[in-house]
C-alpha cells in the first residue's frame, strides 16, 4: 500500500484493483460492481490510461494513514493519493474506510450501498484531477457523482 511512483512510459492498458483488507467489514456491492462504477468515471472523464488501487480498510488503519501523511489526527471515509500529475495517465491509490462509510450512511440517511459506491465515485473524481476545498468545487464534484451514480448500471 501506499506507494512512492511515477509513470515511466506510457500504459496501453488500465487495470483497477480491489483489495479488502477490513477484517469484518465487507462491501455492499460485488468487486465486478466496484470495478464497474470506477471505469465508468475514469472513462467518462476522458483518462486514456489509468492504474488505480482501491483498497478497503479500518478506522484505525485511515486514521494512521491521515495522520503520517497528512498530518490530521482524525477518522474520515476516503484518502486519495494520486502518483501522476498527467490527468490522462492516471496512477494513484484510494484508501476507503468501511467503518466510517457505514457511520456516514446512517447519518446522511443512505444505504450502505449508496454511500459506499459515491465514495469509490468521489475518489476516482478526485485522481480525475476534482477538488473539492471552494464552495464551488464542491458543488461540482457532487454533480458529478450523481451523474455517475443515476447512470451506474446502464449501460456498459
């Protein structure tokens, strides 16, 4: 995990990877679904090449995480950490708390499944090259997931 990389040639083809490492928790959805919804926004977002790693993990594990590299001693439900600064060739890692996107679900009135797959959504934006500090970013990077979301599934 965590990875120090950088693209030395170009990828011909994308590869997505989905590593569960929480010890109880498991996803809502099947690795094909996760895998699904995550080519479709890096494929709608126009990323010619990308190799991501989605990886599932505890409260405790993403607050180390937060913390070292952050430097933000605090539980939250999704780190991101992009390797490529070419937004068509992406590379990065997503670390996913499954403890606090259950938490999340019932505090925001979602399901499981819901707040897990906008999750995976909103990581993929932000390798994408989405932030979300301003106000207007926010907005942004929302619809988007509600674009991808309202869309998963139709289609390929």
């Amino acid at each position: 995990m965590i990875k120090n990389r950088s693209i030395k040639k170009k990828r011909t083809k994308s590869k997505i990877f989905l590593k569960n490492f929480h010890p109880s928790i498991k996803t809502p959805v099947n690795k094909a679904e996760v895998l699904k919804i995550a080519k479709k926004v890096m494929d709608g977002e126009d990323c010619a090449s990308y190799y991501l790693e989605i990886n599932l993990i505890e409260n405790a594990e993403i607050k180390r995480i937060n913390k070292k590299f952050l430097n933000h001693n605090y539980f939250t439900d999704i780190i991101t950490f992009p390797y490529s600064a070419i937004k068509s060739e992406i590379e990065g890692e997503i670390f996913i708390s499954l403890d606090e996107v259950k938490k999340n679900s019932a505090f925001y009135g979602n399901s499981y499944k819901n707040e897990f797959l906008r999750v995976v959504v909103h990581g993929c934006l932000h390798l994408a090259g989405f932030d979300d500090r301003t106000k207007s970013q926010k907005e942004l990077i929302r619809k988007k997931e509600n674009f991808y979301l309202s869309n998963f599934g139709k289609g390929n």
